[in-house]
C-alpha cells in the first residue's frame, strides 16, 4: 500500500480522513471522492522522519451515504503506482427537537405578556405565537411579548426548534391581559328625598369585553361631601343609591365614580348638589264645595284630610306635625280648631297669608275655608 488511510470524524455531511504514506518523500497527494478527483494537497512531515501525512475533510455530502475515498501519493512529482483505498458512512441526519415545551405566564399590563417555557433537549430556539400570530424567536425559555387588547383572553403556544426544523408546540395555554383603560361616569341625577334621605341615580360607561379593551361596567362608588358612603351594583349601565341620615334643608355635594370589572375607577366622578327635601305634597282641595253667601257642610273626614295635608306639607318644609284635634261626627266647628289650622299654617311661610284666627261665638265663612286652602296651596 502507498498509503493507510484512517477515519478521523464525520458529521452528517461530511467526513474526515487522515492518508499516512509507506513512501519516503511522498509529499504530495491527491484525494478522490467516488473516483472523482476532489482536491490536491502538500503532505506533512510532523516527526522529520521523511514519511508524510495528510488529513482531509470532505464536506458536503449527504447524511446516511457511503462515499468511496482514495488516494494517490506522488514523489518528486512521480505519480505512485499504488493507492490507498476505503468506504466510509456519514452519519444520520439530525432532527427537530421532538419533545413539547410546558408553558406558563402572567399578564404585565394591559398590552405585555411575560412568559416562561421549559427547555427541550436538542433545541437551540423558541417560537413564541399568540392567538395564532407569530410574536417571538427566543433562544432562552422566558420571554414579554407585546399585544394590541387589553382584558383578552390570549391562547399561547410555544415551539422548540433547531436548525433542522421546527418541533411540536406547546399545550396551549390561556392568559388574560390586564384591563388598564377606565370607565367614564356620566351623570348623577335625584330620584326622589325625604327630610333625611336622597336617592340619586348615576350612569356610566365602559367598553365591552368583546372589543377586546375593556371588562365591563360593575357599578359605582358613592361619596356625600367628599367621604365615601358606599357601592351600588350597575344594571343596563346606571345604579341608584340613596343617601341617609341627612338634615332637612341642607345642601350636600353628592357624586358618583364608575367602577370597571377589573377594579379600575373613572378619573373624576360626577357629582351634583341636591338638597334633602321630600317631594312637595299635591294641593288640597274639599270634597264639597265651600260657596261664600250659601250653605255648606263641612264632613268630619273633610277637616281631618285637610289637617293631614297641612302635616304633608309641615314634613315638606321641614317642621314636625302640628298635634291636630280630630273631629268626629256631630262635633261642633270651633275657632279653636279654626285657629289650629291657621297656626300650623304660618310657619311655613306660605305666600298667600292665611286668614287671621277667630275669637269663640265668632262666625266661621266659607270664604275663611277657602282661605286656608288657597294659603296651603300657595306653598312652593
């Protein structure tokens, strides 16, 4: 034999051979690939003993092939008669990774992702995707990736790959995003009130959760006078609450924050003043007419009704019910009962005066009647 050839290494595309020569002074030689001539090459002579040697790498070959290598040794330029010879197999080709990343994550803020995956043997980088959307190319196991909805349910997979390909995903995983845009609250407006209470209404507003930016109205937050007085739950976009423990007459600033799902309250509230007064009572007016000149009659549950509605219009104003005396059937009309009616009347003011009390044995009008009628009616 010219020369003794050795397997040194091989890859799935490539093989290392190692020509040593039995020639004194062999130094040149040229290698063959499957009888074609691949390359020509100076020999060394590494121990200066005259034998040399040479190592050659062919590459680009094909994975999992057997390649017929041989050599010819030349001396002074002289071709040698015998060569060195063998076959050799590259090895298998490598693969994808074949193992599935196990993935877990939080939401940052309403636009960022931060995730975490486990490592696959064989991978050398990761394919991050959510909702189908390609987001990432990592070459670690955690990375914060960036999305356009807020409050939105993203369905996340991972994929190992290598520069062979791509592995299997992930199990996907689902990982909401944070809801980081406000409600608006619109308006506060009185219901109804009593001496001590007020109900209000509040309406508001937040984008639905299927636009994908929003989680919704839950309700509203209450304040009187800038302290907090409690929640109300919303439906159809408004909540009423009624304010308690109020004095008559008194002005307070009441107002109204919208509350999302996820906790986040509208920058200003709305806000009103509303004073803590009852509805004003409706007018009075008698069963049976009263005319000046003529006969009348005056019922017992007449006069008791309209005494009622002189207390209804006392709670209005803010005074407490005058302790009339009730009339019964066949009672005579005194100018005590008269006067008590005129004397619960004045406090309040009323812009039309009341007729003036009567002395006892003094005749009773039905024009003084109508009077008192016309005075109560005149309260605002």
């Amino acid at each position: 034999m010219a020369t003794t050839l050795t397997y040194v290494s091989g890859t799935h595309n490539s093989l290392t051979i190692r020509a040593d020569s039995n020639y004194y002074n062999a130094s040149t030689i040229k290698w063959y690939l499957n009888g074609s001539l691949y390359a020509t090459s100076a020999m060394s002579d590494p121990d200066g003993n005259g034998y040399y040697t040479h190592t050659q790498t062919f590459s680009g070959l094909s994975a999992n092939t057997t390649y017929g290598i041989a050599n010819d040794c030349l001396v002074g330029g002289v071709l040698l008669v015998e060569t060195g010879a063998g076959s050799y197999i590259t090895d298998l080709a490598p693969s994808p990774p074949t193992g599935k990343p196990t993935v877990g994550g939080s939401a940052l803020t309403g636009h960022q992702l931060s995730l975490n995956w486990s490592g696959v043997y064989s991978a050398t980088y990761y394919d991050v995707y959510a909702d189908g959307t390609w987001k990432a190319s990592v070459s670690g196991t955690s990375t914060t990736i960036s999305i356009d909805k807020e409050y939105w349910d993203y369905s996340i997979r991972v994929y190992a790959a290598n520069a062979y390909g791509v592995g299997p995903s992930s199990d996907p995983i689902t990982i909401k995003s944070k809801d980081e845009t406000l409600p608006y609250a619109n308006s506060i407006v009185k219901l109804t009130s009593t001496s001590t209470s007020i109900q209000v209404q509040a309406s508001g507003w937040d984008n639905s959760p299927s636009l994908g930016n929003a989680s919704g109205l839950s309700g509203f937050a209450f304040y009187k006078n800038g302290v907090y007085d409690g929640t109300a739950s919303q439906s159809g976009g408004s909540a009423s609450y009624t304010f308690t423990g109020l004095s008559h007459g008194t002005s307070y600033t009441l107002a109204a924050y919208a509350i999302d799902v996820q906790g986040n309250w509208s920058t200003l509230p709305t806000s009103g003043s509303f004073t803590a007064v009852p509805a004003r009572p409706s007018n009075f007016s008698w069963t049976f007419s009263k005319t000046p000149g003529g006969d009348f009659n005056l019922s017992d549950d007449e006069w008791n009704a309209f005494t009622a509605k002189i207390d209804a219009f006392r709670t209005y104003k803010g005074l407490g019910a005058f302790g009339f005396t009730t009339v019964n059937t066949g009672n005579y009309f005194t100018a005590t009962i008269f006067n008590e009616a005129v004397n619960s009347i004045n406090p309040m003011s009323p812009p039309t005066l009341p007729p003036s009390t009567k002395s006892p044995n003094q005749d009773i009008y039905a024009s003084y009647l109508n009077d008192l009628v016309s005075s109560l009616n005149s309260i605002l």
